[in-house]
C-alpha cells in the first residue's frame, strides 16, 4: 500500500504512516494495532465496543462454513465487474471482513490493481480482520463521520450494515458506485417457522435512494441446511430475532438441527449522480 487515505478524525488533514502509528501535519496520533487496524474514534465514541466476541467469531466461522457462499460469489463478482484501475474500495461496516477479504482475494486473482479499506465500530472484529488479510487497510471508525476525504472512493459496499447516506455519498465520487445487501422478504423463513408460531416475512424497502440511481439489481434466492446444532446456533447469534427470542425458546431451537430454511437477498448497485 503506497498511500494512506484516512483523515485525521480531530482536525480532518490526511493521515501519514510512521512507524506504527498514522500521524496528522498538527501531529494528532493513532497507533496501528498489532493486528494492523487503526482506532480513529475519538472522545466518548471511543469507549463504544458494537458487537461482541461472540457475536464475531460466531459470524466468522458460519460464513467461513460456505453456507452464503451464493452472496459471496455475487459481491466478488460485482466488486471485479465494476472495478476501474487502482480503485478505491470501502466496505463500510466490514465486521471480521469476511466479505472483505473475498472481494480482496478476487480483484487480485482477476489483476485488477485495488486497495480496500474496511471500517467498523468493533475493534475486535477488526482484530479478527486484520489476521485474515494483511492487505486490507482497516480503522476503527463511525460510519456516520467516516475519516475520508470526499468524494475519495469508487465503490462502496454496505452489507447488512447501517446506511449513512451523506456520508456515504460524500465519500463517493460521482459515478462511483453503492453496493448494498440487505435480507429479502422470505430471508431464513424456516428458522422463523422453528421459532415462531406465526412467522412473517421480512418488509423490503422501497428501493430509491436520492442522489443515486439504480444500476443493476440481483436476487439471489437459495435453501441451505444448517447441519448440526453449532451452525444453527452461529446463524440464530447472527439475526435479530436471537434478541427477542425466550431463553426457553432458544434452548428449544437448539434442538432443531439439521435445519432447512430459505435464505434470500437483494443485492442493489447504485451508482452516485
Ligand atoms: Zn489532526
């Protein structure tokens, strides 16, 4: 990596490497973890943690098991389809970089020169991160004041992460490009029906967004069967329904592997106008 593209999250100048910290021009300094990911949050949002232990690893090890393999596939695709030379990649909202490190791994089999940047609120998702792929260049960071420069990315992905919108259409330049993934109306309906008498499926938001326009739409509809009890349980951690669920009702699920359900998503290219 021959450049840095993180601003200084106090005073907004770019950011050098020294050593093993990122310096400021007014020498504001941020130390690279050992792992090799930067904690730009300042402030009380520092003391934020966003997901847990648990929760990382449990997501590491489902999607590592293949069972989005489908999703995968098409965001790598994507990501190499609409690459232009040496561009400029944020997965916004990264977690332990699965995807990340797919959509790396599959810009360099296709020799498109790139460099990815992954930011996320969770310095131990990060840690997990940056031990999978060294070449992505990570920082601890909020989604809602992203430490970029404008209009300084070509295509930004935001999978089953929150939607920033200025600050995502900050960053972009113009024609560059939103990927956005988010769960379709009958996504994991059969754990829903193992877990609720009268399961429904998921509202699908409208799909325009301002200042975009709709470049290309994918649905990819799949069955998976989650093999035994510890894929099903890395996958009910994963959703929001491991929140509202009894801690009776969870040991109940338990029980439930093998369990068969739908999985389906909506991947949605926008391009900046
Ligand atoms: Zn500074």
């Amino acid at each position: 990596m021959t450049t840095t593209l993180f601003c200084c999250p106090i005073c907004a100048a770019q950011l050098s490497p020294v050593g093993n910290s990122y310096l400021c021009p007014a020498r504001h300094t941020f130390d690279i973890a050992r792992q090799g990911y930067v904690n730009l949050l300042t402030g009380r949002a520092a003391q934020q943690h966003g997901d847990n232990k648990e929760m990382i690893a449990a997501r590491r090890d489902f999607l590592a098991a293949g069972y989005y393999d489908a999703l995968m596939r098409q965001v790598s695709d994507i990501a190499c389809r609409h690459a232009t030379q040496s561009c400029r990649i944020l997965d916004a909202g990264c977690g332990e970089c699965s995807y990340t490190d797919r959509i790396a791994r599959a810009l360099t089999e296709a020799n498109i020169p790139h460099e990815i940047l992954g930011m996320d609120i969770s310095r131990e998702a990060l840690a997990i991160g940056g031990k999978k792929n060294k070449s992505l260049a990570l920082a601890v960071a909020s989604l809602y004041h992203i430490p970029l420069e404008s209009e300084s990315v070509d295509m930004l992905f935001e999978i089953f992460a929150p939607h920033c919108h200025e600050e995502y259409r900050r960053v972009l330049r113009t024609g560059g490009k939103l990927v956005m993934v988010i769960p379709a109306a009958r996504h994991l309906f059969g754990l829903k029906e193992a877990l609720y008498a009268t399961p429904y499926e998921n509202e699908v938001a409208d799909t325009a967004l301002d200042g975009f326009s709709l470049a290309e739409q994918i649905s990819i509809r799949d069955t998976i069967t989650l093999a035994n009890e510890t894929d099903l349980w890395n996958l009910f951690t994963m959703t929001p329904y491991f929140y509202r669920t009894s801690p009776q009702a969870k040991e109940q699920l338990r029980q439930k592997a093998p369990l068969t359900t739908e999985i389906a998503f909506e991947v949605l290219v926008y391009e900046k106008v």
